[in-house]
C-alpha cells in the first residue's frame, strides 16, 4: 500500500495577493495610485475583469492602471472607482492628476464668475 502526499500549491495570483496584503497591511500606509487600486480590489475580493466590467472599461485599460502605465486618470473612470472602492477621489489622484482637478476647477469656476 503507497500513501501519496501531493503538496497543495496556490494559483499563482493567490500568491501574489498575499504578498501584496503582506507589503500593505492598512490602506493609508499606500502612497501610490496603482498599488491603492490593488489593494482595494483584493480587499474586495474582485479579479481585474470583473472591475473593468463594473466600471465599464477593458481588463486591458485597467491593467494599465494597476500597473501605472497610464500619466492622467480620465475623470469618469476615476468617479466610478471611487464608488465602487467606496473611497474619495482624491485617494485616486497622484499629484499629477490631483494638478489637473485644481486646475479644472480653478477654470469652471473662473467661467462661472464671470
């Protein structure tokens, strides 16, 4: 009689996840914008297609996102992250993108004055 032992191995995005739950413990301790995303999605036990698809976008463009390939964070997308994240924008804005808010704003309200 053989007794066989098979060590149980974890997808290899499972690992992943806890590694990055191991580098991030708490959400205020993330600095970046890409890794806040990570971090929200797994806490919220999505997988990357399943965002795209709440937010109405590819897996491929919010890839690009999480990864940070992407410079400027088009308003919309960032709006419905937050809901869906259930965090304030400005949790989503770097300080280049956090630039162009002020400035947008600084703009509307200029026209609204006049």
């Amino acid at each position: 009689m053989y007794i066989h032992s098979f060590r149980l191995i974890a997808p290899r995005k499972l690992l992943e996840a806890q590694l990055f739950n191991q580098q991030y413990q708490n959400y205020e301790d993330i600095q970046n914008v890409p890794d806040r995303l990570r971090w929200c999605r797994h806490h919220m036990g999505l997988m990357q297609k399943e965002v795209a698809d709440l937010i109405g976008i590819t897996r491929g463009q919010y890839i690009d996102f999480e990864v940070g390939y992407v410079d400027h964070y088009p308003k919309e997308i960032v709006d419905k992250l937050a809901e869906l994240y259930q965090i304030p924008v400005d949790d989503l804005l770097d300080d280049y993108n956090q630039m162009f808010k002020i400035s947008w704003e600084k703009y509307f309200k200029d026209i609204i004055k006049v």
